[in-house]
C-alpha cells in the first residue's frame, strides 16, 4: 500500500439488509487509492455472502469473518491497521451508511490543504420511507469550515462537539490512534469518549462545512416508544417530540438499547469536562453548555428507564437511578442557581424531575416496589427545592 491511501474499516453484524449501500457508496468514490477492511461480526444472515461477494468483484476490499460475536473486535483491527499501514489515514463507516461520491476527496484535501490530523465532515440523518427511498430527517453541519488548533479546542467546543458524538464521519491520521486509548469500554457513549481523546491527541482538527456522510436511523422503535411516552406523560411539559432534547433543540433520534447505564451519563460529562481541562480552566459558557448536554443526556435516559419495565433490565436501571440521584455530578448539574437563558435544557430541569418521578411511579417496577418509589420521591422533592431557594 502506498502512503496517503486511505484504510476503511466496517464491522458488519446480521447487515445482510443495509450493506450493499454501503459498498455501492464507497466503490462509487472519486478518490480510488483505498482499502477497505470488512468484518463479519458472526453473523447468523447473508452479510458474509454479500462480503465475499464484494471481496470477489474489487480487490481493494478485504474480507474478514470473527468467528465469535465481538462487539469490541474493532478497537484491537484499528491497531493492527495502524500497524501495517501507518502512513495512510484511517476512516470508520457503520455498515447501514453511506458517503457522498466525494467524500473522500474532498476530505482528504481539506486535511492536506490545513495540515490536519483529523478531518471531519457534515452529515445527513436519514430514514427510509415505506417505498425504500432515502429521506433525510435532519442535517448536521456547520455553515462554514473551522480549524481547531490550541486554546481554540476550548473557545468552539459548543460549535464542533456535536460532531464528537460518532468515530464515523471523519479521516483520520492513524498517529492519533495510541494504544493506550483503545481500551475496551461498553459505555453507551464511548464513542464520544474515544473520539475526544483522538481530539486531544492531534495538534489541528478541521470540520468541513459540507455534509459528506449519511446516516440511517431506525426510526420505527424510536417513533413508537416517544408516541407511548406521551400518551402517558402528564403535567405542563410532557415528554413529547422533544424527548431526546438536544442542545440546538432539535430531536436527536437515537436507536433504543435496553442497556444503557446511567453511569455513562456521569461518565461522559466527566470526559468532556477532563477534555477541556487539558486546553485551561473552564469558562462560564462552557459549564453552562456542558450542563445543558447533561441534562439532554438525562432526559434521554428517562426514556430508557420507562421502556425498562417490558425488559429483564429494569432493577438494574432503577438501582443505577438511585445511585445517580446522590451522584455529586447530578446534584451539582440540578442544582445549579445562575443558569443563563441561552440553553432551553437548564430551564427544563425542574419538569425533567417531575417527569422522572412520574415515570417510574407508572412503571411496573414501580408499581411493585412502592417503598422504592418513595425513596425516589424524596429525594427528587429535596433536588426541587434546592433548584427553587
């Protein structure tokens, strides 16, 4: 492989459905100088055929099958990767998404042309509508091109975060990629955590303005659960379309997983709050948008915790929920005083807490443990008034 070639690396699982866009849109690019890494995650479908089908037809795709379900087989892949090709750049695309023809040109040359170690890239959520075309829901993308370098990692980090939520969507030089970074972690939003650790790693960081990547979402679950919370929430502010509230208000529809622990949400705050650390003391501004993601965060959890109650997961989660109510990071976020106007969330905190309450006290768990019921009772009542002193 010669160097500035670009690695791919998909890890498909059971994708037999998604894939082949996928390979349409990588072979369909203008920059043809790639290789491309296609894992099998054990999959019970045709995903493998449509691999070795691919491998068939272009050499420039490596097949590979793991024999075993591992969800964190990528992380040491990624290493040997950087390995064997360490002078090429490295990109990561889920297998249900796409790129645009010229996304890996364009990016490409926005790194070359600015000297940057990673190079991002607008992107295109999408869904498809019951004739099986495209439909773009929404679009992330700055209006125009920004460099990050120094204390500038620390002054736009309400403006690029958004763009940290995924490895995908970005080229990559493998130099930022250190083996101590890429533990294993299960988190629910490790990603995010990865990728500002690569943020941190890199001298000069670029967001292109032009939205290169797509991604599809599966949107039945997701639809189907915010039109249940609804019908059942009660008060001035339901959890209505805007339960998974994000910062620029717009909904950021997210697969539901039973999995998701509370823990990460203290987790990922305290990353992005060690991320800015790095670049100097951290500004007013900062800490307000950092608990304005917290509580984004928070609020989509509580969706998580009313559809436990259809699971095996839910003593877990209501446990974990407790623990988060005594967390210093919770009560340090709800009880903040001096909240600016600019963030919608930081106004939300006292119905988001309402909203909890009721949730769990019409969920089966809650339903059958009122004694724990109490207890969250309790303590969200001292969270309000301490939010209203």
């Amino acid at each position: 492989m010669q160097p500035n070639e670009i690695v791919i690396y998909t890890q498909a699982y059971n994708a037999a459905n998604t894939l082949q866009r996928t390979i349409d849109s990588v072979r369909s690019q203008t920059y043809t100088a790639w290789r491309w890494l296609i894992v099998d995650n054990c999959s019970a479908d045709a995903t493998g055929h449509i691999i070795m089908q691919a491998a068939m037809k272009d050499p420039r795709i490596i097949p590979f099958r793991l024999e075993r379900n591992n969800i964190a087989a990528y992380l040491k892949l990624w290493l040997l990767l950087k390995k064997n090709f360490p002078d090429c750049y490295f990109i990561d695309i889920d297998a249900d998404d796409t790129v645009h023809p010229d996304c890996f040109e364009s990016l490409l040359h926005f790194m070359r042309a600015n000297a940057l170690d990673i190079a991002a890239c607008g992107t295109e959520f999408a869904v498809l509508d019951s004739q099986g075309n495209s439909v773009i829901t929404r679009t992330r993308a700055l209006e125009k091109d920004l460099i990050l370098e120094g204390a500038g990692f620390a002054e736009f980090f309400p403006l690029y975060r958004p763009f940290t939520n995924e490895m995908w969507g970005k080229l990559y030089k493998f130099s930022v990629m250190e083996e101590e970074h890429m533990a294993v972690h299960s988190g629910y939003h490790y990603d995010s955590q990865l990728v500002l650790q690569l943020f941190q790693n890199s001298k000069r960081v670029g967001i292109f303005s032009k939205p290169l990547y797509r991604a599809y979402l599966n949107q039945g679950t997701l639809s189907q659960s915010i039109k249940g919370i609804a019908e059942q929430s009660t008060g001035s502010n339901p959890l209505e379309e805007q339960v998974f509230h994000w910062l620029d208000g717009t909904p950021y529809f997210r697969a539901i997983s039973y999995q998701i622990a509370w823990s990460d949400v203290n987790m990922s705050f305290a990353s992005c709050k060690e991320f800015l650390a790095h670049y100097g003391p951290l500004s007013p501004e900062n800490r307000e948008y950092l608990y304005a993601i917290y509580i984004g965060w928070i609020h989509e959890n509580l969706v998580q915790l009313y559809l436990a109650h259809v699971c095996t997961y839910g003593h877990k989660f209501y446990k974990e929920l407790l623990n988060l109510l005594h967390s210093d990071v919770f009560r340090e976020v709800f009880t903040y005083q001096t909240a600016s106007e600019q963030y919608r969330n930081l106004q939300l905190r006292d119905a988001i807490l309402e909203q909890m309450y009721h949730v769990v006290s019409i969920s089966e768990y809650g339903v059958n443990n009122p004694e724990f019921v109490r207890g969250i009772k309790g303590e969200i009542q001292q969270l309000r008034k301490e939010l209203e002193a």
